[in-house]
C-alpha cells in the first residue's frame, strides 16, 4: 500500500460495456533539475475528506491525498491524458471540479 500527494489531479470516468470505472489521475512538477511525472490509480473504491483534503482509496490499497484547490493537470500530464482519451477504445472524460466525488457509485472493480 502506498500514498501519494500529487502536485495537481483530476479525476477521470472511464465507461466500457461495464458499470463506470473511476480513477484519480495524478501529476507532479519535477522541479529545477528533475521531469514532471503522471500516474493514475487502480480504481477509486472509497473517499475520505477532510477541510483541505481528499483521500481517493484505490482497489490496490493505496490512498491519493489529493488538495481540494488544486484541481487539474500540469502541461504534461494534460498532454499524456489527451494523448490516452484520443486513442482509447473506449469513453474517458475528466469529470468536472464541481463533482460531488461522495455521490458516485464506485462499485465497479478493475
């Protein structure tokens, strides 16, 4: 089980012939002397929320701590998202700020 606390995040729904399946997709800034990195989770099966907070638990046991104002991908993460909704097979959309994240059904397993 790991956690992580990306820089920025979004969260993406990603509909097949199943029941929806959503993931946190997360990004981090390399800084001065390193790359900016991505990484998306395994499925969000639960949320906690704290004032700042939201903690995405994914089917794999790890938690996504991600902060409630910083809501969206840096330039390279939105390039590598862009670049797996155009050569999908199937629909994902990056499900908007305002999402009640409490109110989705997460029962759909990876």
């Amino acid at each position: 089980m790991s956690d992580y606390t990306p820089d920025r995040w979004v969260v993406v729904k990603i509909t097949t012939d199943k029941e929806p399946l959503y993931k946190v997709f997360a990004c981090w800034y390399g800084g001065y002397a390193g790359s900016d990195s991505w990484q998306m989770n395994s499925g969000i099966v639960k949320i906690e929320s704290t004032d700042d907070y939201y903690d995405f638990h994914g089917w794999s046991g790890s938690v996504y701590r991600c902060h409630k104002n910083c809501y969206g991908t840096n330039s390279y993460g939105g390039r590598v998202l862009q670049n797996f909704i155009d050569k999908a097979d199937y629909k994902i959309e990056i499900l908007p700020e305002d999402t009640n994240w409490k109110e989705l059904n997460y029962a759909c397993e990876v």
